[in-house]
C-alpha cells in the first residue's frame, strides 16, 4: 500500500481589470534556475572506516547479551556497515569475523540486517565460497524477503546461487521474494530490468514446456520452482501460460498441479485466468484441484467470476466442493475483515442457490474469525481451511492464516499449510484394533520364500512363443509399473510456511532424511560441548528498523528523524544426559532464555555548533530459568528435582523513557515530574507456601502532562526468593511389586510419593508410603504433611493356632498409640490397648493413660477350656455355663451372664 501526498501551492484565478500583472522571468536568463519544489533524498555519505566497525565489533562481545547497550550497539555497527564499500566489507571480515567467548559472531547477524548492496553481495559470496554454515546460511536467505531498499543490482548478484549444485531451497524463495519487493516498490512494470528478467528466464527453463520428468527428483525441483514463481508474483506475469498449462495437465502429480494453481496468488488480475475457471467448473476433476481453482479466481472477484460461482453452484454434485464454496461464501457475508468489506459488498444476493450443510470432521469447509479492539486501531483476522478427499477419512490440507490489522495497514503474519496423503495406515496403527500399544500387526509377508519365485504362466512372464528380448522388456515395463503404484502409496507431505505473504519455507518429507543428515560443523560442536557438560549460548540480533532521514527547515538548521529497533534472543544450555532405554534414563542441566526488544526514535538537530534534541526509548525484556534434572530407572523410579539458585527473576519488563539529548551529552527527563507507583504482590500464607513471591510494580506519569511528555511508563513481573534456605524443588514417586500367580494381588508392593522442599526450615514435605508384604504378613502407610506426621504399622502372626495381630500409631513422632489383638479357633477374641506413651520422654504434650483389655468369645460349641497363650492375657478361664463372657476394663473384672441354647 502506497500513499501519495500532493502539496498545490499556485492556482489560476480570475484577473481584476485593477490587479497588475506581474512579468514573468525567462528560464533561459542566468540569474534564474527553475527547479521543483519536491525535497529530494540527500544520503549523507558515511563517516565509518574499517577501524571504526572493527573496533564496534570488539565493544559488542563485551556487552552483556540482552542488555540495552548490546541494542544500541547493534544498531550502530548495522549503520556502520551500511557506508563500508565491498573491499572494505570484504576487510573486515577477514579481521573481525572471529566469535565472542558465548560462541557470537556479530558479523553474521550484522550482515542480513545490514541491506546494502555491498552487503548483500558479500554474503553471496561467502556462501558461494562455503565459509557460512548451513544454518547461517539459511538465516541469510531468509533476511533477503525483508531488505528494505531492493534493487535490480541485488537480483543480478544473487542469481548465482540458483546455478551451483545442491542450492537450498531457501535461495530459491529469498531471490524471488526479494524480486516481488522490487517490482511492488516500481511505479510500472519490472520485467524490462537486466536481473528480473534473467531470474525469470531462469524460472521459465527450469519449468519447462510441459509436465515430464527425467529425474526421480524433478518433481520436488519442480514444485520449488513453482513455489518461487507464487514468491516473485509481479515479476513472473509472462509464465501465466505455462502455469496454466501445468494446471490443465492430468498426467502431471496432484501436488505439482496444485503448486501450478497457487502460483497464480501475487500474479496480477490482468493476466489470463481461463484454465482455472475450467479447471473450477469441470465435474470430473479431484475436489481438491476444483477448490485450489475457486480460491484463485476468487483473489480477482468480478461480475464473470460471480457467474461461473453462481452456475457451478447451483448444478455442484460434489459434496466436497459445494460444502466448501458455501461455507466460504458465507464467511465472507458475515466477515468483520476490513481487507473483505469491498468484496462483501460485491457479492450478488442469489450467489448462493443451493444450500450445503458440511460437518466440521467430514467436509471441507472455511472459517473466518476476526478481533477488533475497542478503538478500532488494532485487529487481527484468522483464517482457517480444511480440506478432505472422497478417497480417504483424514483431510487431505489444512492452512492458517493470521493477518495483524494496525494504524490503518494490514500484515499477513504468518500462513501454515500442512497437505498430507497416504496416511491412513499410520492412523490404522497407532489407532487401530491392533496397533503398536500392545499388539502385534504383520505389515509384510516374512521373507521365507527364495527371491526369485517360480515361474507361472502369468501374462508378462516368458512364453514360448515370445522371444527372449521382448519378455525382458515386458518384465522391465512390470517393475516401472509396480513401482511407481508403490510411490502412490507412500506417505507424502508438504509443509509450507509464509511470513509477511513471503514463503520462505517449503518441506517435503522425501527430502527431509536427506537434509537432516546434512552435517553441520556447528551443530556438531554444541554436541560435544554438551556431552562434555560445557554451557553452550546461542545467540541471535537483529535489526528490525535503521532509518535516518534530515531535511531542511526555515531556521536553517537540519532537522534529523532517526529511528531505530532491534531484537535479541540468547539461550543458555547445559546438561549432561544418558538415554539407555525409553524408561531408563537421566537428564541434568539448566534452561536460560532470554529475548530483548529495543526501540529508539530521536528528533533533533546536528550541526557543527553541537546537537540538541529529543530522545524516546522503549524496550521489552524477559527471562526465564529452568534448571534441575529427571531421572527415570526401569520405568517404576522417577525422580525430578528443580534448583532455585537464583534470589530473583525478572520474568518481564516494559520501559518507555524519554531523554534530552544537548551537546555535553544525554540526560533522563524521568524524574522531570514525579510519576505515580504502584506495586502489588501475592499475600505472605502463598508466598511462604511455595517460597517466592510474585510482584508486579507499575510506574505512570502524572496526570496533566503534554502528551509527548507522558513519561517514564515502568512495568515489571519479578519473582523474590523469600525462603533463603530453599534451594530445591524436588518429586519423588517410586512403585514396586512382586505378582502372585493366578491373582491379580501382587505378593508385595510398595508405593512411594513425594514433593518437598530439602534442606529448608520450613516445612512444605508432602509424602504418601504404602507397603506390603502377605508372606510376612505386614504392611505400612505412611503420611507426610507439613502440620502432621502419621505412621501406621501393621503386622500378624501365627503361633501354634492363634493369630497375633499389631497395630501401632505413631503421631509426628511424638506418641505411641498401640493396640495388641489376638485370636483362637474356638472364636476367642483378645484384646489389650495399652497406655499411650510418648515417643521422645523430654515431651510435655499430654498423651491418653488408659489401660483396656478385653476378650470377647463367639462361636459354637464353646471349648471346655480357653487359655490366653499371650503374657498380657494369662487367665484360665473354665466354662460354668454356656454363653460366659469375660470383660476387662480398666483393670477391673466385669462378668454377666447371658444364657442361650446351643446352637440358637
């Protein structure tokens, strides 16, 4: 979107009989030059030298990583290289291009965000050269989509990298991105200059006339090229015909036709689009090439589009198609997408004549969501499509679309597209009645038989009456064929990603083996400093704005607007790890990331007599900590403990400062009025619950301030150790179990869960111990909580024929409580609870002192003679009569008498 500001500063008007007409000078006299009144662009030639950058290079490595010192830097080295010429870059690089000591080349961030010509051709040549790794590399293909100032120069030096062998995939969409920008920043067409048109020369040859293959891998090269051609938009209006042709052709892959329909996205409505409207209004073509087709003719609405939609749909007799075009149109009539309103207001009543009902896990449909703020400013617009085939229940695409409406502009965000196909039999595994959960699927026959089968009287096998040559074709023409049937059945998948309406990505899974067994020189030396247990840092800058611009004013002095952003991303790592088995392994290390964005604007003035001016800085910046370890034994121990070595985080800031900028320096205008605090924290029952506390303080300025002036805006998430002796979080849970045969009850079994926080004064332990034993006849529960401590213990013998049984309850390790009961086969039931004692005799915490012993005796018939075999329990008791119950309470003798007939 381009906006066009006109200034008219003269106009006719009707002369008076008495306003004198002044003489006009002729240009052609010496003393008058005639010139525009429109301010042309002055680039002020750049003071920096080798030395300079070199020494900016050496500043930077000492920075902290996020801090804003390494921002401001960054953003001076950007600008430093932009006024280098290519030998000076080409210098420079040989002097400075070694890394900091956390494993930081400047250089190569710096380069992509630099933009220049000189910049972007001495990164073609290092690639050109090897002297990039494969990641660098693609990082630098990348930043080609978002160069501010493109030029026709760029693409001429660029083109190379689309020559040499094995080129990335990304060469490909960054050049043409980088072409579409180019063209989209020309007032007329761009097909006439020397680079555009030898990269669309090179697209055009590398496509071909018509859709055949010599190569096994011309099908992915073919789709890539397709995908830079939908990437270089403006530039490659002159291979609409073969596109169409690709589309038209049924020989030709699903996947290179559709890449063929895509293509058309940034082609510009001019061009001729009369093969995806047969392809559209053609019945017997697949759902999916049909719906491709109705969303291309859709990018170019019109009064002949809105005919063929309102035919096709009327007569449609594909649910998959129909649901989708209704579903659409739809959307479309109730969209809040600003970018959507004039194609709303286009679209015919009677457009929808037939009406479908889709279900969301069966049809292809379209969705359409849009977020609108309470002024209006901000928005975002999602969009959602699904598409399935008759051929298979799995969707057959799916894509994403997010777009950030701001300040009147709109910005496609980010695009996801994801088509799968032939997946079914991985779905059926993993899903399936017999799947790799717990059965066993046979997938191929077992290689039993010989290699070379028997010979049948099949139609292609050998015939007496055909000669040997001729059975030797057939049989090679047997293997093409059996062949390409097993390409058509193996899984395929595409991935694409789009960023800012570029495509900058594109993954097939065939090559996905291949480029992940690519070696890498740095990925190979993270590995090693990590098995090494050495900390490795990543970090990555860049450069989202660096623009300056002065212009004169009346006073005579030039003003200057500089603005300037840059963003930053560092992550700390190091462990130790050993992966034996799926359920055996060990994990150690720490996590630390952390990311800064940094935004500076100034106005002013520069002159030999000094500067003076406004400085306003906002920056966002947060961090994170994730150290501990995970250990795992045989799957039935796990343990996970988590550090706190930190006594404070800062999970996230926002700053926003203003400053005055004079010739002896820069001075905060912070403290100019005095701003309003506020802070707010969690209560202290949480904070000493878990041993940190969350606070948020919030800084605004005061009110009745200029709205320039409304500074400094302070916001801050911090988390505060109040524990100083907590030092770790840590999880234990750990089972044990011996199987008993023919029952589900195993033998023994333990269980232990547990979450605390050791070597800290305050209690947080929280813990569960079941265990058991049937042959010992014992068990033990115990439970752990920071008020209360519970152990119950538990055991049974057998002597001679009576069966003891214990029971002890031990409270927060301080009283005793017991409880002795045992039992003969004549039904005699004892019992004695002694007094409760406490564990440690220095407590004074009051304990029970009863004294109780019981007997209680059921059954029939009663024996002649019951003795108590246990030392608590000594008395002879004879029968007297029938139904004689002894009690014991207290130490005193209670006996009644209850009469019954024997056996009532």
């Amino acid at each position: 979107m381009r906006t066009l500001n006109s200034l008219t500063l003269l106009r006719e008007m009707s002369l008076e009989p008495a306003v004198t007409v002044l003489p006009i000078l002729d240009p052609d006299d010496g003393d008058v030059t005639p010139s525009s009144l429109l301010y042309e662009w002055e680039e002020t030639p750049s003071q920096a030298t080798v030395v300079m950058v070199a020494a900016s290079v050496r500043k930077l490595c000492l920075a902290q990583t996020t801090s804003f010192e390494a921002a401001e830097l960054f953003s001076t080295l950007v600008s430093e290289l932009q006024g280098l010429s290519p030998d000076e870059l080409r210098a420079l690089w040989r002097q400075s291009s070694f890394k900091c000591r956390d494993n930081w080349q400047p250089l190569v961030d710096a380069l992509p965000s630099c933009g220049s010509e000189p910049c972007v051709g001495l990164m073609k040549d290092l690639i050109v050269s090897g002297e990039v790794e494969a990641d660098e590399m693609e990082a630098w293909l990348w930043s080609l989509a978002f160069v501010p100032q493109p030029t026709d120069a760029m693409v001429h030096t660029l083109l190379p990298l689309l020559q040499i062998s094995g080129t990335s995939p990304s060469a490909f969409l960054g050049v043409s991105a980088l072409t579409h920008n180019l063209c989209a920043s020309l007032d007329g067409p761009c097909g006439h200059l020397p680079g555009v048109s030898s990269l669309v020369k090179m697209l055009g040859e590398a496509l071909g006339a018509n859709c055949t293959f010599r190569e096994p891998s011309d099908p992915e090269q073919l789709q890539l090229v397709l995908k830079a051609i939908g990437n270089a938009g403006l530039a490659a209006t002159a291979l609409t015909p073969t596109l169409s042709t690709y589309a038209s052709q049924r020989d030709c892959p699903p996947e290179v036709r559709l890449g063929a329909i895509q293509a058309f996205r940034r082609v510009p409505c001019s061009a001729d689009r009369a093969a995806l409207s047969h392809l559209y209004q053609n019945p017997e073509e697949d759902a999916e090439i049909r719906i491709n087709a109705y969303l291309a003719l859709m990018r170019c609405p019109g009064e002949a589009v809105f005919a063929q939609v309102r035919r096709t749909q009327a007569a449609e007799r594909s649910t998959q198609v129909g649901s989708f075009v209704w579903s659409h149109l739809t959307q479309l009539l109730e969209t809040g997408d600003p970018l959507k309103r004039a194609l709303q207001e286009a679209l015919p009543e009677d457009i929808l004549s037939q009406e479908f009902q889709p279900e969301a896990w069966k049809h292809s449909s379209y969705a359409d969501v849009t977020f609108r703020s309470v002024s209006g400013s901000l928005g975002a617009n999602v969009e959602r499509t699904i598409l399935f085939s008759p051929a298979s229940f799995l969707p057959r695409s799916a894509t994403t679309n997010l777009t950030i409406h701001a300040l009147g502009h709109a910005f496609s965000l980010l695009e996801l597209g994801l088509r799968l196909e032939n997946a079914e039999k991985i779905v059926h595994r993993l899903f399936g009645s017999q799947s790799f959960w717990g059965q066993e699927e046979e997938t191929e026959p077992q290689p039993e038989k010989s290699p070379e089968p028997e010979p049948e009287p099949t139609p292609w096998g050998p015939h007496p009456d055909c000669p040997g040559e001729r059975s030797r074709k057939l049989r090679d023409i047997q293997q093409k064929v059996t062949r390409r049937r097993a390409e058509r059945r193996a899984l395929r998948c595409q991935l694409s990603v789009k960023v800012f309406g570029h495509e900058l990505s594109f993954v097939d899974c065939g090559a996905m083996a291949s480029r992940v067994n690519r070696p890498s020189l740095n990925l190979a030396e993270l590995a090693v400093k990590l098995l090494k247990g050495q900390e490795v840092q990543v970090t990555r800058r860049l450069n989202l704005a660096l623009q300056e611009l002065t212009f004169p004013t009346v006073s005579g002095l030039p003003a200057r607007l500089t603005l300037r952003a840059s963003a930053a991303v560092s992550l700390r790592v190091r462990g130790t790890a050993n992966f034996q088995h799926p359920l055996d392994f060990s994990v150690n290390g720490y996590v630390k990331p952390s990311a800064l964005l940094w935004i500076s604007a100034q106005m002013g003035t520069t002159g030999v007599l000094g500067r003076a001016g406004l400085q306003w800085v906002t920056s966002i910046r947060g961090a994170a900590s994730l150290d501990g370890g995970i250990h795992a034994r045989k799957g039935r121990d796990l343990k996970v403990h988590l550090n706190t070595p930190e006594e404070a985080v800062e999970l996230l800031s926002f700053s926003s400062k203003l400053y005055l900028v004079t010739g002896d320096g820069v001075r905060s205008l912070s403290n100019a009025h005095s701003p309003l605090e506020a802070q707010s924290c969690t209560d202290e029952k949480a904070s000493q619950t878990w041993g940190w506390q969350l606070c948020t303080e919030v800084t605004w300025p005061a009110a009745g301030q200029p709205y320039l002036l409304s500074v400094p805006v302070f916001a801050a998430v911090m988390l505060t150790k109040q524990d100083r002796g907590l030092q770790q979080y840590l999880l234990e849970a750990t089972y044990t179990f011996h199987p008993q045969k023919d029952s589900w009850l195993p033998q023994e079994a333990s269980v232990h869960l547990f979450m605390g926080t050791p070597k800290s004064e305050v209690p947080r332990d929280v813990g569960v111990d079941v265990r058991y034993s049937l042959p010992q006849g014992k068990f033990r529960l115990k439970l752990l909580h920071p008020r209360k401590k519970m152990q119950l213990d538990g055991k049974i013998e057998t002597l001679q024929s009576t069966c003891v049984g214990h029971l002890e309850l031990i409270l927060d390790d301080r009283d005793v409580y017991y409880i002795k009961v045992c039992s003969t086969p004549s039904g005699l039931l004892c019992g004695h609870l002694p007094p409760s004692r406490p564990l440690r005799p220095q407590s004074h915490s009051p304990y029970l002192i009863l004294d109780i012993t019981f007997c209680v005796l059921v059954g029939f018939p009663l024996p002649p003679t019951v003795t108590c075999v246990t030392s608590w329990c000594s008395e002879t008791y004879k029968e007297e009569k029938h139904g004689l119950k002894t009690y014991y309470l207290l130490g005193q003798k209670l006996m009644y008498e209850s009469h019954w007939k024997r056996g009532s």
